[in-house]
C-alpha cells in the first residue's frame, strides 16, 4: 500500500466511535523499512477552526483495521496526542 492510498482512509477509533480525520504522514523504521506509526492532524483550537498545535501519533500495533474506506483503530486519544 502506498501513502497516497493511506491519505484517502479515514481513521476512526472503535474505543468511542470518534473521527479522528486523515492521515497525512507515517513514521518509517529506515533501517527495516518497517511503518512504526500513523500520523493525524489534532483537533483545531477554536472549535475545529484556525489549525492545530497537535497531532496523533498511532503506532502500528492501535490499527486494528485497514479497509477500502477507513482505518480502524484502537487507542486512548490523550496517550497519543502530542503538541509541538
């Protein structure tokens, strides 16, 4: 599977049944050309308006499910939420 594919994907948290939104990067294990984690913009600031100074960070092992459509995955969101 390619990024662009994963782009397409909405990623959906079977713990609450929340959207979480699309992903738009990974983070890959260079040395084993391995994915380590999912990345998805944070909730915006104001609402969903204005951006966001957030991200998820998924690892691998929270994806429970890739289908054509959407991503199932199975995480806490305040563990993984993480501000830069």
């Amino acid at each position: 599977m390619r990024l662009c594919e994963l782009r397409e994907k909405e990623v959906i948290n079977v713990c609450d049944c929340k959207r979480l939104g699309c992903v738009v990067d990974v983070d890959i294990d260079i040395k084993d050309g391995r994915v380590l984690a999912i990345i998805i913009p944070g909730p915006g600031k104001i609402c969903g308006f204005l951006g966001t100074d957030c991200e998820f960070v998924i690892p691998w092992h929270c994806i429970k499910k890739i289908g054509p459509d959407i991503i199932l995955v199975e995480m806490h969101e305040d563990k993984f939420l993480q501000k830069f």
